[in-house]
C-alpha cells in the first residue's frame, strides 16, 4: 500500500470516528454488551464468555481505525518529508524565509 493509499483510508477512519451517529451507536453497542453481561448468570460460564468476546472485539474495531488514523498520519510525514528533500535549493529558501514571517 502507497503512502496516498494510507492517507486516504486515514481520512475516511478520521471521518468515521468524528461522525456522531458511529459515536452513538458504537456507545450503544457497548452499553447494551455491559447491561447483557450484568443480567447473564454466574452459571452461564459460556454465555458470559461471549460477551467478553463481544465487548473486546467492540473495542478492537475502535483501535483499528484509531491505527489506520495514526498510520495515515505517518504516512503523510513521509510524503511531506519526501518533498521537501525533493524541492530544490531556490525553493527551500524561499519556503523557509516566507513561512518565518
């Protein structure tokens, strides 16, 4: 995967982790996991395993797309840096006395 590729994936996770009805329903989707696991009988050995399952798998797809984010966010330090190396010696110049105004 390219560079570009990382950061645009990285902008679609930022996108989706900043949109409000993810939010909610990612807050719903783990508050109905709780509540299930609090009525689930002590018994239930296998019943409350799965929902252990299920609230660390919620978290993961949440982790993920924090990662695709940060791995987008490296990547686009690559391809800055990569320009600036590639921009000539006129342009550096140039570029660093107008950005220090």
């Amino acid at each position: 995967m390219t560079d570009s590729d990382e950061v645009r994936i990285a902008n679609s996770a930022r996108e989706l982790l900043g949109n409000e009805a993810y939010k909610d329903a990612m807050d719903s989707l783990k508050a109905q996991i709780v509540e299930q696991w609090k009525e689930c009988p002590v018994r239930d050995v296998e019943g409350q395993r799965l929902l252990l399952q299920l609230a660390k798998l919620a978290e993961k797809f949440d982790s993920i797309l924090s990662g695709y984010v940060m791995r987008g966010d490296y990547a686009q330090h690559r391809i800055d840096l990569n320009n600036e190396r590639n921009e000539s010696m006129g342009a550096r110049v140039m570029r660093r006395t107008f950005s220090r105004q």
